[in-house]
C-alpha cells in the first residue's frame, strides 16, 4: 500500500513540475500543459492564445468548433455600437429610454426580460426613463446586463452586428437576437462563436486601429472595468489589467480577452467551453491556463 501511494505521490510531482509555468520554455510545451489540464476536465472546450507583441506566437485548439456565445455575443455589440457612433448615427452620450418590451425573432412576438433572471438588477428601476448609450454599452460589457444589450440590439440591428464582424474576418460569429427569445432558443436560433473569431475581434480591439484610436481606447477601458473575474484574471499577479467580457449559460463557461503582463507585453486568450457541468472546476482550469500563459508570456 505504501509502495503504490509513493508512486502516485511521484507522479503526481512529476506531471506538477512537467507543467510547472516556471519550465515551459517554448510554444509546443506551452500547449501540452493546456492540454494537460483540459485532459482532467468533463466537456468540451476550445482555446485559442495569441501574443499582441509576437504574432507568430499563438496556440489554436478546437479554435473553429461552434459554442453557443452566451453572453460573449456582447462585444461584438459593443463594437457595433462604436462602429455606427463613428458613422455619425449618435454619439455614444446621446440618451434613449429603456423599455422591456421586445420582439421575438420568429414571428414577432412580444417578451419581456425577468429581474430575477438578470445578472444587473439597476437598470430595472428606471424603466421608460433615459440613460446614455454609453451606460447602457458600460453596463452590459461589465455587469453582463441582458435588459441593456436587447435596448442596445434594438438600436443597432443584430444583423448589423453579424455584417460588421464579417468585415473584421470573423466568419463564424453569428448574433442573431438579443437575450432571452425563448422561442428563437426553442426552434436552435441561438448567437454562435468560435474561439478563432474572438480571437480575431480581440486582436483588433487591441491595436488602435479597429474603429478610431479614441474607440478603441474607450471599449477596452470599459472592458478592464468587467465586474466577473473568475477565470482570466482570478490567478493573475495583483494589479494585472485584463480587457475581458464573459459569458455562462447552463453547463457553458466562457472567458475573453487581453491581458496585459506587468513587463508591457500583452496577449490575447479565449477560452470556451460548453457540456460541461463541473462550473467550479472550469473556472479552476481556466484560471490556471491563464496564469501558465501569463508566465509563457513574461519571459518569452
């Protein structure tokens, strides 16, 4: 019994220091410790990790199998916002009304969004008053607001949103409707992604050049300000800025952004996943990859 405990005991140190951050020293081994840790995981997932500085250096697994966006759909919708503010349609300080009111995609069809079912509960005291559009783009990007990205989508026209991450190469992106359109949900219309297209719009957000520098500059500071942090940025050092936006339904956990390393370097990750109902524990591994990837990045 002894015997077969020290040798478990010996390998569990062995695939510890085998993946131990510290001695990852190229791509290919920075790979198979992500592997390594999705190997332990009941789902599905896909990753796609891009340095900003060096973009020879990225890792794609599974980066083109389709995951149900969750609430990932709402940056592309944020940078539609800042597309159609550039175009002179508003300014993105311009007021409009909430309303809880919105149509279904299938036949029109009236629905409602429910407080209770809401990750942001503010914006539901002041329906039918104004609030920027600014606010609305704000709290949906940090708080996950449903009611504020079904006005915003309301505003801007989901295919809109879909045509303009076209125009970025994102090929697989679809926003078709806004949140909680059971009926849509019911007939498999659901928003879509891939890990390769998040990736993509990522990768734009961070080079100043996607819309305007001011653009930019102002969607990844609101990204920054995201409120959840339990996968990206969870095991990252103190301090450590990340523009990320999230995104969970029922056995689907999502996790999206930039992170930027104290030395100046900085690099995209995407991480998805979906058949998973362990949420704990892909929160756990994707906390974990994000911080092998940091410490890849740092010394690379």
């Amino acid at each position: 019994m002894y015997k077969t405990s020290l040798f478990l005991s010996l390998c569990i140190l062995l695939f510890i220091s085998s993946c131990n951050p510290g001695e990852i020293a190229t791509l290919s081994g920075l790979e198979t410790a992500i592997k390594s840790r999705l190997s332990t995981l009941e789902g599905d997932f896909a990753l796609a990790y891009k340095s900003l500085d060096d973009p020879g250096k990225k890792i794609l697994i599974n980066a083109d199998e389709r995951f149900h966006a969750a609430s990932t759909m709402k940056t592309p919708v944020m940078i539609e916002v800042y597309k159609q503010a550039d175009a002179g349609r508003f300014d993105v300080r311009d007021s409009i009304t909430i309303i809880n009111e919105f149509k279904s995609i299938v036949d029109g069809s009236p629905f409602s969004m429910e407080v209770n079912e809401d990750s942001e509960k503010d914006l539901y005291t002041n329906l039918n008053k104004k609030v920027s559009i600014y606010h609305l783009t704000y709290e949906m990007i940090t708080r996950s607001s449903n009611l504020a990205t079904n006005v915003l989508i309301d505003l801007l026209d989901a295919k809109k949103v879909t045509v303009t991450m076209r125009s970025l190469g994102a090929d697989s992106i679809e926003v078709l409707r806004g949140v909680e359109d059971i009926k849509a949900y019911r007939q498999g219309l659901s928003n879509a992604t891939t890990a390769r297209d998040l990736m993509i719009i990522f990768e734009q957000l961070g080079s100043d050049t996607l819309i305007s520098a001011r653009a930019n500059k102002e969607m990844i500071e609101i990204l920054k300000d995201q409120k959840y942090n339990d996968m990206i940025p969870a095991l990252l050092p103190e301090g450590t800025e990340v523009a990320h936006k999230t995104g969970w339904i029922t056995n689907v956990h999502h996790d999206s952004g930039i992170v930027y390393t104290k030395n100046g370097k900085r690099f995209v990750f995407i991480f998805l996943s979906k058949n998973a109902p362990d949420r704990e524990a892909v929160l756990k591994t994707g906390a974990e990859i994000s911080k092998i990837m940091y410490d890849f990045t740092e010394k690379k």
